[in-house]
C-alpha cells in the first residue's frame, strides 16, 4: 500500500500515464488534453507544471483533485487513488482553482471561517485559523469588508488562504498569478514561500510563468501537448544546456553604427568593414571554454562552461584586439532556453499560438466550456 | 450529521448574502402582493359564471394561487446560486473538500423555503386585509395556514432542485430562463390556480391532475376551506413530498455526471 510507505522520500503525488480526450461536438474533432502525462511529486516540496495554455496542466490538476476523470492511467495523491477513492482525497488536499474561489458577497473573514467549518474544522477553530491568515497574509485590515471591494492581489491571497485554511497535506495552485501586476505577482510568490516554509505541504503549481517556476519550485516538469517533455530541478535542467551565457556589450569605437551606412547593417564598425568583426570574435573564440560566439551589432553573445572563469580571458582578448567594452553580464540559461531546446519552440511562441483554434492548443479553452 | 452542519452553514451564507442586496428583498416582498392584486382585480368576477365551485370571494379562491405560484417562480430560479458559484471557482473548492453535496443542493432548498414562506406571510396578510377570511374558527385556520405552508415548502424543493439540477448540467444561466418560461408559466395556466379548472376544457383538468404545482395549490386551498377534506390535504402533500425526494435526489447525482463530463 503506498499510503503505509514512511520512507522519507514519499511520493506526495504520482501520475502514470494520464489521458484525456474531450469530445469535440457538434462535428468538430475530439480535443485530446492528456497524452500519457507522467509525474512524481516527493512529498514536502513545491513542484511546478510548466507550460503554454493549453498544454494540459490544469486538466491534469483537475483530474488530481477529483473535479475531473482522466479516460486512462492512474493517479495517487498522498497514496490515495482519486479514481477509487475521491473522497478520501478531498480530506487530504486543498486546491486553489484558476478562478477565484472566494465569495465576492462575504467579507474575508466570512470566506474563511466558511471554508474551514465545511473542511470539518469546529466553529472557535475555524475563526481563530482565520484571524491567523488574515494575519499572516497582511489581509488584517480588510478581513470585515467584502471581497468584491478587494484589489485583485489582496483577493487573490485570500484565495490562496483559502485553500490552506485546513493544513491540507498536498495543496494545489492552479496558475495562482495570472492576471497580477508584476508587484501583486511579486508579493504573491512571497507569501507562498513564506507559506510551503510555515506548512509542511506538498505544493503542485501550475504556471505558464518560467520565472515563477524557476524561483518557487524544487522540481519542474515542462509539459506540452499533454506531455511532460522533460522533468528536474530547475538548475539541473538548465545545466543540461551546459554552461553559462556571457554578454558583452561593446563601447562605440571612432564611428558609430548609423542607418544607411555602407556596410551590411548590424555591423561593428561600417567603416572598418567585416575585418574588426572578424578579429572581435576570432580573439574572443580563441579564449579557452569559450564556444558559440556570436556578434551582432555591438552586443557580443558566447556560451562558457564557466562563465565567471571565462570572462576575465574574454575580457582580456577584447582588450588586447583594441575594443573598448561598456559592459559585461554573466547570465544563467533560462527555462524558456530549455523549452526551446525541449519542443522546437519558444515559449512566447507557443503561448500566443494558444488562442488559436488548432485542436492541441485550445484544449484548456474548450475544458473550461466542458467544466463550466 | 455532517450534511446537516453542511446544510446550516451553506444555507446561512446564502442568508446572509440574500440580505446584503436589499433591493431582492423589497422586489420578493412586492412581486407576490402585485400578483395578487393583479389577479384578484383582472378576473374579479369569474366567481360569479355559473359552475364556479369556490364558495367565498375570488380572492380567496387565488390566494393559494398566489403563495404557490411566488413560491415556484422564485424556487424555479435557485440554480442561479450554483451558476454563479460555478462561474467562479466557489463551486470547484467545495467540490475538491469534503463539502457534502446533499448538502450543497439541500441548503438552496431551504433558503427558497425561507423566502417563500415569508412571501406566503405577506401574500395572507394583505388578503385578509383585502377582506378574505380563511378557515372558520382561529384554530382551524392556523392549522389550514400551516399545512400551506408546508406545502411552499415542498413545492419550492421540488423546483429547486429541478432547477439545481439544470443548473448543473448546464452551466448556464439561459438553461434557467428557460425552465422559467417553458415550465412554469405553462403549469401554473395548466392548473387551478387562478382558474377553477371544471371551467376549462377537460384536457386541462386531467393534466392538472398530473400537474405538481396543481397539487401544492389544491393542498393549500383545501387546508384554509371553511371545512376541509384533510385527506385530499395530505394526499397531494404526501405526492408532493415524493416528487420533491426524487427529483432532489437526481439533482444531486448530477454532480456525478457533471465530474464525467468534467
């Protein structure tokens, strides 16, 4: 039985093989959502499911919180089998839903006492955890107004309360930043940090965020097509793209760059013609560990096994071919360089081809006109 | 127990709610004196074609009408609750806990209930004030105005849950628009509500017969009648009552369709 395993290492969420199809309706074709989703979740750390809209994540936490039946595979949440035992999971998990999940006509504090007393929490128990998370999410003040009148950042951490209020053991957030302004998206990532530190709980997370999912997640799973195409920490999978990425930008020599000039445009230096162009990156190239250098107007992209070593030589080799340098970054490759590598395109690509009305990519569009 | 605690809970914040816009309050109060005041006057003397069976004034004879058919309106909108919930994600936290789903359709129940039975106070209070007199002694006619009562409670489940029920099968606020035209309006001309049916065509006294909300305004009619026949009282409760179990029943067993579908 999974649920008597007490090894350390216990799997808080396991999904096998997870398939989903909805139907299409009215002539159209059926919409497959899940194509043989796999994941594991240790318990006691914060896992994101990375990817565009549409990719099947939040049908695959709909299926883990039993709003939703997969057509095939299985899933375990804290050793329960949602399948067989729903209700068993209900007890077990909190789940913060894309939409708001609060009561827009009860004050805060209504909304969580509410909650807590249908979690099975008694009546004094239920209004003391209240005043504690309004507390703890500085919703103090606001706790006796009603939600309606709430900023979308205040609402949206009261959503996340909500779904804390019981300590549930494993804690679903299905895209809890979307729509935030970049400081309410910053102050959100805050209190959920603040929060997996105070709760011992599994976290799974959906995001189509990469920043979010690199800042708040042990493990990531990037998930396209209702795929997981790739799995890890997110450090381990941004090393798989080896090294760190080193941007110089070069100081304008004599002559400026300037439209209409003679040589192709983007060049170093028109006047001098390819050959200061060639001489930058051959010195550059020459410097050991260095690869993929490239030059493209005066900003000097190359790839280092180790960046912080590499970049005193590049640094030295510009200086010795007599270019000035304005400024130099050492950068980390990012997860949307890994889900390039990973699916052939980038992530901003495949989140604007979501709207779109090819059957793989709306599928989320069309699970919410199922659900709805 | 726990459904019950459930039910309390649920249906104290849809109290709550329901008292935080107090223009639906104002509106649920006038709308049923309108009807009454309405009808009472537009059909004022079809008391008097020959045949008619009611012995007293045609107000009498609608005030049943009136508390029942306020009663089925308002019930007939309850899934707008569960519309809105599922609009946003209310619907979907209670349905990831342990919120008991019972619960979930039984706590609109009772709050339809608890308005009806008000509107049904209101709408007696301005018929006797109007000059109609239920029952002949005061005994009589505090049990005649509890058995109405009873029976706005059981008709407002029965709709209720009709209405939860499409309300979550399809998840749209224009399903309920038209349970509201295409159901009710037919069953309440469709029965003896302002209309004593031995005066309409006989298909229409037999459909009656079968109707629901026939049998809620002939319980209440009957139960505030100078002398009153308590079988036919009990005997359109107790059918009531059943149709009010099955149909809150199958409301509930669409929560399962509804994670199929899902």
């Amino acid at each position: 039985m999974p649920s008597t395993r007490t090894s350390a290492q216990e799997t808080a969420i396991a999904a096998v093989d997870l398939r989903k199809t909805y139907p299409g309706g009215r002539g159209r074709p059926p919409v497959p959502a899940l194509d043989g989703l796999s994941f594991a979740v240790p318990a006691g750390t914060v896992f994101a499911l990375l990817g565009p809209n549409g990719a099947g994540k939040s049908t695959t936490a709909r299926i883990l919180t039993t709003l939703s039946r997969a057509d095939a595979g299985t899933a375990h949440v804290a050793g329960i089998d949602v399948a067989r035992d729903p209700e068993r999971v209900r007890r077990t998990i909190g789940y913060v839903a894309q939409k708001p999940v609060t009561d827009p006509l009860d004050t805060g504090r209504e909304n969580l006492v509410l909650a807590g007393r249908l979690q099975g929490l008694g009546a004094r128990t239920a209004r003391t955890r209240a005043a504690e998370l309004l507390d703890r999410f500085a919703l103090a003040d606001a706790a006796d107004r009603l939600v309606r009148t709430y900023s979308g950042g205040m609402a949206r951490k009261l959503d996340v309360a909500m779904g804390i209020v019981h300590s549930p053991r494993v804690l679903f957030l299905d895209e809890p930043t979307t729509g935030l302004d970049p400081e309410a998206r910053a102050g959100m990532w805050a209190e959920i940090e603040r929060m997996t530190a105070v709760e011992s709980m599994t976290v799974l997370l959906t995001t189509h965020y990469l920043d979010e999912a690199d800042r708040l997640a042990a493990n990531v799973a990037i998930v396209d097509r209702g795929r997981v195409v790739v799995a890890g920490t997110p450090d381990a999978l941004k090393d798989e793209l080896r090294g760190d990425g080193i941007v110089v930008e070069l100081a304008a020599p004599a002559a400026a760059p300037a439209a209409g000039s003679a040589g192709p445009p983007g060049e170093l230096v028109p006047d001098a013609g390819p050959a200061l162009a060639d001489r930058v990156t051959d010195a550059v190239r020459a410097c050991s560990g260095v690869r993929e250098v490239h030059l493209r107007g005066r900003t000097l992209r190359a790839r280092a096994e180790s960046g912080a070593a590499a970049l005193p030589a590049v640094l030295a080799a510009l200086d010795a071919a007599g270019v000035p340098v304005a400024s130099a970054t050492l950068a980390r490759p990012s997860l949307d360089d890994v889900y390039l590598r990973r699916t052939g395109r980038t992530f901003a690509a495949a989140q604007s081809d979501a709207p779109g009305s090819s059957a793989g990519d709306d599928t989320e569009a069309t699970a919410a006109g199922v659900a709805a | 127990m726990t459904a019950v605690v459930h039910t309390g809970l649920l249906t104290a914040r849809a109290l709550r709610q329901g008292a935080r816009i107090p223009v639906f309050l104002v509106m649920n109060l006038v709308q049923p004196m309108i009807w009454l005041l309405l009808f009472g006057q537009l059909f004022r003397s079809v008391v008097e074609i020959p045949g008619f069976s009611a012995a007293g004034s045609y107000l009498e004879f609608i005030t049943p009408g009136v508390v029942m058919m306020t009663a089925m309106f308002g019930a007939a909108w309850a899934g707008t609750a569960f519309v809105q919930d599922m609009d946003r994600g209310v619907m979907d936290r209670f349905l990831t806990s342990p919120t008991s789903r019972g619960a979930l359709v039984a706590s609109t129940m009772v709050y339809q209930a608890v308005v009806a039975v008000g509107q049904a106070l209101v709408v007696l209070a301005v018929a006797w004030l109007c000059g109609a007199r239920f029952g002949s002694t005061p005994a009589e006619t505090a049990l005649g105005v509890l058995a109405l009562l009873l029976a706005v409670v059981l008709l407002t489940a029965l709709f209720s849950a009709l209405s939860n029920a499409t309300a979550l099968l399809t998840g749209q606020q224009e399903a309920l628009i038209g349970i509201s035209q295409l159901v009710t309006l037919p069953l309440m001309f469709l029965s003896s509500a302002v209309m004593d049916t031995r005066l309409s065509a006989d298909w229409v006294a037999d459909v009656a017969r079968y109707n629901p909300f026939d049998w809620a305004v002939v319980a209440g009619r009957e139960a505030l009648a100078a002398s009153p026949d308590w079988g036919v009282v009990w005997g359109r409760l107790g059918l009531l009552a059943l149709a009010a179990l099955v149909v809150g029943r199958l409301a509930t067993l669409a929560f399962r369709t509804r994670q199929r579908s899902a």
